[in-house]
C-alpha cells in the first residue's frame, strides 16, 4: 500500500511540475536555515567535550558589577590572585591552574618571530590530557620547559625533531622543547576568542614569565583579560553548586571594597559553555537567536507549502470524489496526501544538503570553524526532521481533501468553503509577519552599523599607522631614535606612544574619589598612558589648562610615584563634582591602593569627551597621564597627501633601528574593522534569513496567487464578458491577497519595535527610534505582495474571455 502510495505521489509531483518546483524551492531553503541554525548550534555545544574528565573542568569568571558601566555582564576570567586562594582555601579541588596569554619574540638562532603563549602553572597539563606526540605531562615543571604543538613545532623546526631544541625568550632566557603535542581541533575554547585569537600552540611555565617582567600573578587583582583563565578540576564527589558556594565565600572574605565595586560575584562555568563567553560577556544569545531565526524561515516555508497544497487540493476536489465513490476513505486520503507531502519534502531534503554542502565551507572560511555535516550521526535528525515537516505542512490540505463530500466534488472543479478561505489568509498573514518583522530588524541594523561607522570619523584612520611592540623594553629603550627617523620621512606629522589606541575596548580604571580619606562615593575612572603629543595627533581639543610635558618631571609617572599630573575629559570633571574645566585645574583627586597607599592625582588640562572606547561603549571618565612604563603603542599621523610608500619607508626605519624585532604595523582603520567584523556579521545573517524568508512568502504568494486565479477562471471570464477592464480584473484580485498582507503589517511593526528596541539597548550612541523605518520595511513588504500578485493578474486579465468561459 505504501508503495503505491509512493507512487502517485510522484505521479501527481511530476504532472504539476510548477507547483513542484515552487515548493522544493520553498521548503529547501527554509530546510537549509533550520538545519544550519541546528548544525551549528551542535558544534558550539560539541566544544572541549574530547577531554577525559571535561564534565568535572570548569573555569572561574567574575560577574560584573552593572554600576561599574564597564560595557559587559560579566567575563569569563578572574584576577590571577584567585588562583592561590583556591589552592590553599579549597584543598579538596583535584587541580586548580590559570593561563596567562602574553606576546613575547621568540629567537631560533637568526630568526625572530612574534608569538602569543600561554604561561601556566604545571597543574594545566593534569587538567587537560592532551595528545602527547612527545614529551608528557611534566612539560611545565620545569621553569624551562615549553610544550608546542604540532603545528608549532612544522613553523619553528620543520622536519626536525625539536624535542631538546633551545628557543630565546625576548632575546633575554632560554626556553627548552619539552612536550609536542597533537594539534587541538578547532572546537575547543583554546581556539574561540573572537577578537583576539590565540592559538593553543605555545604553552610555558609561569615562571618564565615573572622571569622576564618581575609579573607576581599571586599579587594581581587587577587583570581580568578575557584571554587569561583559571581552570578547576573538581573530583568525582563534588559538584558545580558545591563549588559555587566556596566561590561566594571567597568572594566576600577575599574581595576588597574597591574591587567589589566593579566585580559583583564569582561563578563556575562549565569548561563546554567557555567558548560562549565572548556572547555571554556581551549578553547576546547568538546562538540561540540563530535557532529561532532558522524556525522562523521553516515555519514561513511550512506555512508557504500548506497553503500552495491546499489550493492544489482543492483542485484534485474531482480526482477525490471518484476516489471516495469507488471506496476510498478518509484515513486513506489521509494518508495519500500526507506521503506525497512527505515525498515532496524528502526531495527538498536533498536540495537543502546540497545547498548547505555548498555554503558551509564558504562560512568555514570566514570563521575559521568547521562546521561539516556529519550522516552517520545526523541521519536519524534529517530523516525525523524531513518527516515532521511533511506531516505538519500536508496534515491541513490532507484533512481538508479528506472531508470532501464526495457529489459537491464530482460537480464542481473545486471547493470554495469560508473555512479554507479564512485559515489561508491567516496562514498569508503569519508569513507576510515574520518576513517583514524580520527586514525591519535588519534595516534597524543596519542604520546602527552605519552611525558606528560614521562616529569612526572622529579620529582619521585612515589617516593614523599605528605600530605594535613598544611595552618589549628593547623596542622602547630605541623610541626617541625611531620617534626622530621616522619624523624625518616627508608626508609624517606627528609620533606620539601610548598605552591604548581607539577601538581596542581596553579598559584599565580604578575607583577614583576627590577626597583621600573617604571613597564611599568614588566613581570608576579609565587611566591611559600617554606622551605630551597624544592630543595633537588625535586630534583631542584641550579646553582647560595645558598639555602634559616630557620635560616636566611632576608631569612623568612610574610605577614607584605616588603623585601625578594629569589631564582629564570633561565626564572625569562632572564625576569629580567640579563646576566647570577652569575650576578644576589644580585640584586633586585620589586612588585607594589599599594598605594605607593612596595615589594622587594633580589636574594640569581638562580634555574634550571622545568615545576612545567607541563601538557600543558609552563616553567614560579618562584621565591620561606620562607613564613611560605603560607604553605600548605608537601611533603616527600621516598627512592626507602622504605617498602610499610611506609606509615602506617606515618599516624600512625599523628595520635599520630595530633589525631584531620584526615590524609589525596597521593603520588604525584595521583595528576598528576588526571590532567591527561582529556587527557586520550579525547583520548580514540576519539578513540572509530575511531575504530568504521574504523570498519564501512571495514565490508562496505568486504560486498561490495563480492557482487562486485558476479557481475563478470562470468567474473571470464572466466579468470580462459583463465589461470588465484588465486594470478591474488585477484590482480585485490584489484586493483579495491584500487584506492577509494589511493586517499582517500592524503585528509585524510591533514585533519589529520590541526586537529592534532590545537589539539597540546594546549601544550607547543609538540612532533616534526609526519608526519611519519600520512602517516604511512594512509598507515595502505590502507593495512587493502587490506587484508579485500583479505580476501574474495582468496575464489572466488579458486572457481571452471565451476561453476562460469554455473552461472545464
């Protein structure tokens, strides 16, 4: 029976090849979004699970205190002092470890090359068994030791064996090959960091870092880079509420009140939910939002095959009641048309496939994931997920054809019930709503994108080279020689070294207070190192007082001062209570170091307020300061006639100066570019949803549109007969698809306002609510509706009346 079944329906497929084609189409792409959003969900929640004890791995994050408007909820780190507490406090934990992610030059006798390594306590390599092609787990006992991966070991060795292989630290102590280790695949947390990617390839004792710095990690309380992390490895009996609860009370004893105001509590997070934590710093459910993204496009493309079914149904009406009369029964039609629903979407199954075989390597090379389809695993998902769609989207057209009274069938060339009629046009409602809701969005964030973009405009760019490498004191022992040569070269303006340049997010405050006794009501401030030629290069107006100055010794810090000048920005002057810029030169506010050391702060000029920060941060309270020891940047400003040699030039200086660190530079437009990225990306996916969702609905819209001028046909040629002009004809049948569509507009604007309103809370400097927008997506959706429905009902307009009247 299910084979003859089977049969028919391909039958019936084959003989209505447009109807075919329309929903193959229609139900691939809303297949192939559901499946992505499905796929890759199942690959972000498949990360670090190939360790061994990866259930009992979690790591420790700081919940971040929302009066603090540090511009994240939290992050997946947590000051470097931590980690002994844990060891000492909680001896029950199995393993507790931290990484420190530093960048340092790595030397092979005439080579140099930059690298990003992971400085760890020993006790990371029992949390984590990685494949050991060399060496084990004692890599990192010695202060020495360096354990690479197999990657590493190709660039640094090629074919050599480069176990015992010597590699100079920043030119200053010998690091020796201990452990080789199989590459780690890409769905681990170790590969995840979205702005600043660092490959698991280097790790080296924690040793060999305060060796070079005089870092002591144990006294740290300050540093919650995202990259760094400690690591727990619970044993077998205890659980993460046991864990929790310890982590409170660490918290309370352990958490000064200064750091307590930025950080509001600790929390355990799974080492699997780690490679989430760029989102959930952020607040954004990217994932999540993907799956319901791709619902929403199958739902459009359900309801786009249900309504095309049942108007094909509806003209089977005669087929039906033969059938019925020779003793078909309702579970029987039933059946008929759910298996040539099924049939139909197992054939956009395969479509879909083949779509996502074809676009998931392009998104692996954007991401650098990799996303693949996996059968063996995935084929009982494809299968159930190809049977739900068929039953769900057949099961209406299926009932309504099974209900046909058997003569009204066999008489008339279709049925034309109230009912049908009026869950069709729901059904055109709920597409016409998600589509348009789903553009709306998208507009919304786009007009976002682009204020970012134009807010960029504040520092030139374009215009600023920025070179990394100044905080390696080799590089900044040579800065006035560089600084001087390359000042020499035409078409350079200014030099200037900094600790930070725009759009990087650094954020480094400390709670500051006008009084040096009481800071119950101090406010976070951000600190920037800074040289006297900062300002002039980044274009930063000085409304009060003066320009700091190298040759001022009050006007130069270091870590062992206690007394500074400063500038501030117009936000630190409101924060501090002053009345006005004038007033608040001279005066001086504090910094609680804890143990009775106060630092204080002398105000010498009051800058402009500029989103150094930019993005979706707020303007915050900077004070900017001499400190040479903070350097680490160099920023230089070029002028707008500059040769586009220029930049060969300076890399040339460099390498004459400096030839033992290689040359790294990028105009400060690449740095925003790569902050930017995520923004772009967010919405250009959304924006592929939309489109293809907006596609669903209106090649649903067309097929049902021609198929609805079939069934009056008749009724048509009537009207032509009585008089009846094309423009009529159109008219009353864009008429008949407009009211789905209009009242489908009202839902689709307020969904669109809630979404764009929550999405638009993420950015300080927001575009004024675009209602205009969101009517003007709506009102643009309607007029598409119109013109795919005109498109077709011009041609039955010009039809020949005596034909339409000869019809059946």
């Amino acid at each position: 029976m299910l084979r003859n079944y089977i049969k028919v329906a391909i039958r019936n497929i084959a003989r209505n090849k447009l109807y075919a084609v329309i929903n193959i189409v229609g139900l691939a792409m809303g297949l192939s979004l559901y499946l992505f959003g499905g796929l890759l969900s199942d690959y972000e929640n498949s990360h670090d699970t190939f360790y061994e004890n990866y259930e009992r791995i979690y790591t420790v994050g700081a919940s971040i205190n929302p009066n603090a408007n540090a511009g994240i909820v939290e992050t997946n780190s947590v000051s470097p002092a931590v980690t002994p507490i844990l060891k000492t406090e909680l001896p029950e934990l199995q393993a507790v470890a931290r990484t420190l992610v530093r960048e340092f030059l790595f030397s092979i006798e005439d080579n140099h090359y930059y690298q990003k390594l992971r400085f760890a306590d020993p006790a990371l390599l029992q949390i984590f068994d990685f494949d050991y092609i060399s060496g084990d787990v004692s890599a990192l006992n010695s202060p020495s030791g360096l354990l690479i991966s197999e990657s590493a070991a190709t660039k640094y060795f090629g074919d050599q064996n480069p176990i015992g292989k010597t590699i100079k630290l920043n030119h200053k102590i010998d690091l020796i090959v201990s452990a080789v280790i199989k590459d780690l695949p890409p769905n681990t947390h170790f590969n995840t960091y979205f702005f600043d990617h660092v490959p698991p390839d280097v790790f080296a004792p924690l040793g060999a870092m305060q060796s070079i710095t005089g870092f002591e990690p144990d006294l740290d309380w300050d540093d919650f880079n995202t990259v760094n992390k400690t690591y727990i490895l619970l044993p077998e009996i205890l659980d993460q509420e046991w864990l929790q609860e310890r982590l409170d009370g660490i918290y309370l004893q352990h958490f000064n009140i200064e750091l307590k105001k930025l950080v509001s509590g600790l929390f355990a997070r799974p080492i699997v939910e780690a490679n989430m934590s760029i989102w959930k710093m952020n607040d954004i459910p990217a994932i999540e939002s993907i799956e319901i993204l791709g619902l929403l496009v199958l739902i459009v493309a359900c309801v786009n095959y249900t309504n095309l079914a049942t108007a094909q149904s509806l003209k089977r009406s005669r087929e039906v009641g033969l059938r019925k009369t020779l003793g078909a029964g309702p579970v029987q039609l039933l059946l008929q048309f759910i298996v040539e629903s099924v049939t139909l979407t197992i054939f956009a199954m395969f479509v879909a496939i083949s779509l996502l075989e074809f676009t998931i390597p392009l998104f692996n090379s954007i991401t650098g994931k990799i996303l693949t389809i996996d059968y063996m695993s995935t084929l009982p998902w494809l299968i159930l997920t190809a049977l739900i769609v068929g039953i769900i989207s057949g099961s209406y057209p299926a009932y309504v054809i099974a209900k046909t009274n058997p003569i009204e069938a066999l008489r008339t060339a279709g049925l034309k019930t109230p009912a049908t009629s009026w869950i069709r046009s729901v059904m055109i409602g709920v597409q016409f709503t998600i589509s348009v809701f789903m553009l709306a969005v998208v507009m919304v964030m786009l007009l976002q994108n682009n204020r970012l973009e134009e807010n960029s405009n504040i520092f030139a760019k374009d215009q600023i080279y920025t070179l990394d490498g100044f905080d390696v004191s080799q590089i900044f022992e040579r800065k006035q020689i560089i600084k001087n040569e390359i000042l020499k070269l035409p078409g350079v303006e200014n030099f200037t070294l900094s600790s930070q340049v725009p759009y990087e997010g650094m954020q480094t405050f400390f709670a500051a207070s006008s009084t040096r006794t009481d800071f119950s009501s101090s406010f976070n401030i951000n600190q920037m190192a800074i040289d006297q030629d900062f300002l002039k290069t980044y274009a930063i107006e000085l409304i009060a007082g003066r320009i700091l100055s190298q040759n001022n010794p009050m006007d130069i810090g270091g870590s062992d001062k206690r007394d500074f000048n400063v500038v501030i920005n117009e936000l630190a002057v409101q924060n501090l209570k002053f009345s006005s810029a004038q007033e608040a030169i001279g005066k001086v506010f504090y910094q609680n170091l804890g143990n009775d050391i106060v630092n204080s702060y002398k105000v010498v000029g009051v800058s402009e307020n500029k989103n150094i920060l930019g993005f979706h941060n707020e303007i915050k309270p900077f004070v900017m300061l001499v400190q040479p020891d903070g350097y680490r940047v160099a920023s230089i400003k070029l002028s707008s006639s500059a040769d586009p040699s220029i930049i060969r030039d300076i890399e040339a200086v460099w390498k004459r100066v400096i030839p033992d660190y290689p040359f790294r530079g990028r105009f400060l437009d690449e740095r925003f570019q790569d902050m930017f990225r995520i923004f772009e990306i967010a919405s250009t996916s959304l924006g592929v949803f939309a489109i293809f969702a907006f596609i669903l609905a209106l090649i649903g819209l067309f097929g049902l549109a021609a198929y609805m001028a079939e069934q009056r046909t008749k009724e048509i040629g009537i009207r032509k007969v009585h008089g009846a002009t094309p423009p009529q004809v159109v008219n009353l049948l864009i008429w008949q698809f407009s009211k789905p569509v209009a009242w489908a507009m009202p839902f689709s604007v307020c969904l669109a306002y809630l979404a764009s309103d929550q999405y638009l809370e993420f950015f300080d400097d927001r575009i004024g609510f675009p209602f205009g927008l969101i009517i003007g997506a709506a009102i643009i959706g309607l007029l598409l509706s119109w013109v795919t429905v005109a498109t077709h009902a011009y041609n039955v307009a010009r039809a020949n009346p005596i034909n339409a009247l000869h019809y059946e």
